[in-house]
C-alpha cells in the first residue's frame, strides 16, 4: 500500500462543496479542514504509487480545487496505525513553503 499526504486550496467560500466532494473520491481516507493558504489537508491510500497519481488526478478534478500541494508519498505498511504525535513536545512551528 501507498499513503499519500496532500493540501488542497479550493475557491473561498466553498469548503463545504469541496469537502464533500473530496470524499466522494474512491481512496480519499480523510480529509480534514485547516486554515492558512490551504484549506484542506487530505490522506489518501492506494495499491501502487501509479494508483495514487490517479488518486490525485481525481482529487485535481473536484471543481473547486485549485491547487494541490504533495506532502509526502510512502510505501510504509497502511494496516499499521501511526503513533500518535504528542504536541506538547514541540517548542517551535515549522512553516510550510514551497507548495503554491
């Protein structure tokens, strides 16, 4: 299995259309609603790295996306859950560049 991270950017106003039809994509697993230059950060999982550029394809295709931004492509094991990150830890922000 394949994991892949994006952030989408959609026309302001319609996160909600966008929303639901992020989710109507076949391998969209989750999506969730950020603020900042991006609207949405989406986790998707297909069978091959192939699969997933169509999976991205599909999710460049929602009518108001306008922009998808890669965050990270792996091959790690999908049935094993991630560890939880513990926040607190984290004594600084990293900012995202680099994805317009």
């Amino acid at each position: 299995m394949v994991i892949g991270f994006a952030m989408v950017k959609v026309v302001r106003g319609h996160e909600d259309e966008a929303y639901l039809d992020l989710r109507k994509v076949s391998g969209v697993k989750e999506a969730y609603r950020i603020l900042g230059e991006y609207q949405f950060f989406v986790v998707m999982q297909a069978k091959s790295v192939a699969a997933l550029q169509g999976l991205i394809g599909g999710v460049r295709s929602i009518p108001d996306a306008t922009n998808i931004c890669h965050v990270l492509i792996t091959d790690r094991d999908a049935s094993k859950q991630l560890a939880p990150i513990d926040e607190s830890s984290f004594d600084f922000e990293v900012p995202v560049r680099g994805c317009s």
